[in-house]
C-alpha cells in the first residue's frame, strides 16, 4: 500500500511529491511497516492532528519507556536525548508552556520588527559581495549565513564562533531523518557534548556579564524566580539555533530552484517586488523544507475507522499536506500570487514555529536583495540534492551573476 513511498530512494527524495498524490489516493492513513509508523498525508487531518492533545511530541511526561512498549535508546545515545528531550519542541505542557512564555518574549511582534533593518543590511552585504564575485554558491554565501548570524545575534554567541553552529547542527538533525544509522547517531552524540559544553560555558560567562541578549534573557527569568534548570538552557539555546535557521537556509535554496525551474514566475517576481510576501509563502508551500512531523499516540485515535492504539506513532507528511487538492488549486503549480495558502510548513497548535515571523522577514529580506542586486541571477550547474528527506534541502546551488 506504501511502495511509492521509500524515504531511503535517491529518485523519491528528488522529488516525493508524485509519490504523496498516490498516497493521498489510497488513504487517509496508512501503515508503514520500515518505520513502524502511520503515515497521515491529507492537509485536513495533518492539521487537525497537530493540535490533538491525545498525540505528543513526547510521552515521557505520562509513561515509561516500558509503560509505553517503547524500548529505551540506547545508553551511547544519552547525551543526544538528554539535550533533545529538554527542548520545548519534545516538550509536553506543562514544561512546555513555561519554557515558551520565557523564549516568546524575545520573539514579540515588536521584538522581531526592531530585527528588520539589521536583517535588511545583512542581507544586502552578503548579496553584495555575492554580486561581486561574479556568482558563487547561493546557500554557502547568503542562505546560510544570514539565519545564522541573525539567531546567533539575538543569542548572544561571539562572531568568531559562529562558524562552529552549522556543523553542530547538521549533526544533530541526522537523528530526525527516518531510521538513522549507528553512524549518524554517533555523529550526533559527539556534536551535543561539544555544542553542551561550548553552551555551558557561554551562560557561566553570561552570568558573571550579562549582555543584552536571549541567553542572559533566561539566567535572569531563572533568577527571578522562573524554574528553567541549566539543561533547559542549554537545549533551548541549540533548538533556537537549529530550527532558528535550519528551514530557513533550506526555505531558500528550494525557493531559488523552483523559480529558476519556472522562468515565468520568476519573471513576474522580476518585473514586481511587491509580490515578495505571497512568493514566500507559496515557495514555502511548493517545496516544504520540513517534510514530516512525528508525534506519539497518548489515547487511542480513530481515523477514516482505523483506530491508531496508544503506543503507536504518527508520521505527519507536511509536504504531501502542502500539495493537497482538496486545500490548494493546481498544487503542483507554482504561482507566487496565490492568496489563499493555508500551508502548514511552520506546523500548527502549541508546537507552531515560535520563529516563524522571523524567518519571513529573513525569507523576505534575501529575495528582495537578491532581486535588486542580481537581477539576472541564474544558475550556474544542476544543484547538489541532499540525501535526507524530513528536513529537505540542497547541499549547494551555484549560481552566476550575468
């Protein structure tokens, strides 16, 4: 029932969304046995779903490992899971709710809005410098540095070690593919013990000087009478700064290719900016830099009469949601002024994307540099895909400055 869908396939991860038509075809949920899991591709369900209190992203905060006939990781594998499991994104309320009021205040609608002229200048630096070297790689020279420095900023984490986040991250994020190998989970192990300590030491001098950032942010709530433990620090200082540009680079890339693959809506976006908010949603929407979202079953579900029991785990297909004819028109179409575009990229319900606000003025602020400074940007060679699948993105895009 699930053959057209092989996360592990070079030719599906290219491009999954015909396999997502057959899925949604045969079903509203589907059992996939390489994984264990119920795979859920309709937008309607993936979105009712994702603000079901009977589905966690975690369900340590009522059962056992053993309670919930889940076998524990393994003890090499600590150091990840302590660091994962302490993030508001694996978090349940009522942790959850405390760690996110304390983090949503560096994330006000009037916080994020004082972050555009440093996001601007930033982005017209690196595009220019892009533009003056005749072209280069377009997620090494402006998709990446851009989200990195801006949620380094806000974090307080000094210039010259800034180079160190990426690599860290990337490691990380391995363990959220679909059945990471042994390679992958060590990979990730060493990055949380050095990216912990490196934090570790960063709040300890936080602490004898504050600065005006989120990291002494958080010592002072804690301080001041907020519980928030070291640890919560720590995994919440490496989740802002995995997911505070993780999608972002991917967002941009993706978004780029697809333009370059559809040369007319490209050249509607060239002759008017003014599009650049719809294009951002709808590039978001056409190529989803998070393809699947997992979260526990905590009470037995029904779904279309299938009764997914408690212990059982759901895989939200986030790129097949996206691709929904039931939500959009003509999904496989491109079309930078769709107005209606309800698409679940930044999830929905308690886990929606604290940052999302953020990455749209980031989205926003690296198209219009690219648009005004490299007016005739193209690419220079067939882009290098990344092998992963749920967190989908390119390894690189050369392009050319003409």
């Amino acid at each position: 029932m699930t053959a057209a869908f092989d996360p592990w396939d070079p030719a599906f991860v290219a491009d999954p969304y015909p396999a997502y038509a057959e899925l949604r075809a045969r079903g509203r949920v589907l059992r996939y046995e390489p994984t264990g899991q119920w795979l859920v591709p309709r937008h309607a369900d993936v979105s009712a779903l994702l603000r079901d209190r009977r589905l966690g992203r975690t369900y340590q905060h009522r059962f056992s490992h053993e309670e919930f006939g889940r076998t524990p990781p393994p003890a090499a594998h600590e150091p990840f899971h302590v660091l994962n499991d302490h993030g508001m994104l694996d978090l349940e309320p009522p942790d959850h709710t405390r760690i996110r009021r304390l983090v949503s205040k560096a994330f006000t609608p009037r916080t994020v809005e004082r972050l555009k002229p440093y996001v601007r200048t930033l982005a017209g630096e690196l595009v220019s410098r892009l533009v003056e070297a005749g072209g280069g790689d377009l997620l090494a020279d402006v998709a990446e540095p851009l989200p990195v420095a801006v949620i380094a900023e806000m974090l307080g984490i000094p210039e010259q070690d800034r180079r160190l986040l990426r690599p860290w991250s990337a490691a990380i994020c391995g363990m959220y593919e679909l059945n990471p190998s042994e390679e992958t989970a060590e990979r990730a192990v060493r990055a949380s013990v050095e990216f912990s300590g490196y934090l570790r030491e960063l709040i300890a001098a936080r602490r004898a000087r504050p600065g005006d950032d989120l990291v002494s942010g958080l010592i002072a709530a804690h301080d001041e009478g907020d519980r928030l433990t070291e640890q919560e620090m720590i995994s919440t200082a490496v989740l802002l700064l995995n997911a505070g540009h993780e999608a972002t680079v991917n967002a941009t890339v993706n978004g780029w290719w697809a333009l370059f693959r559809n040369p007319d809506q490209l050249a509607a976006l060239r002759a008017d900016h003014t599009l650049i908010p719809t294009a951002v949603e709808e590039l978001m929407r056409y190529d989803t830099p998070l393809q699947l979202f997992e979260r526990w079953v905590l009470e037995d579900i029904e779904i279309d009469g299938t009764v997914i029991p408690r212990g059982a785990e759901v895989a939200l297909l986030f790129g097949s949601a996206n691709h929904d004819p039931e939500v959009f028109a003509a999904p496989e179409r491109l079309d930078l002024a769709r107005g209606d575009n309800p698409h679940i990229s930044f999830s929905a319900g308690i886990h929606y994307c604290i940052g999302a606000p953020l990455a749209r003025i980031e989205l926003a602020a690296s198209m219009a540099a690219l648009l005004d400074r490299a007016p005739a940007l193209a690419p220079a060679a067939e882009p290098r895909r990344g092998p992963n699948f749920v967190i989908r993105g390119l390894e690189g895009l050369d392009v050319r400055v003409r």
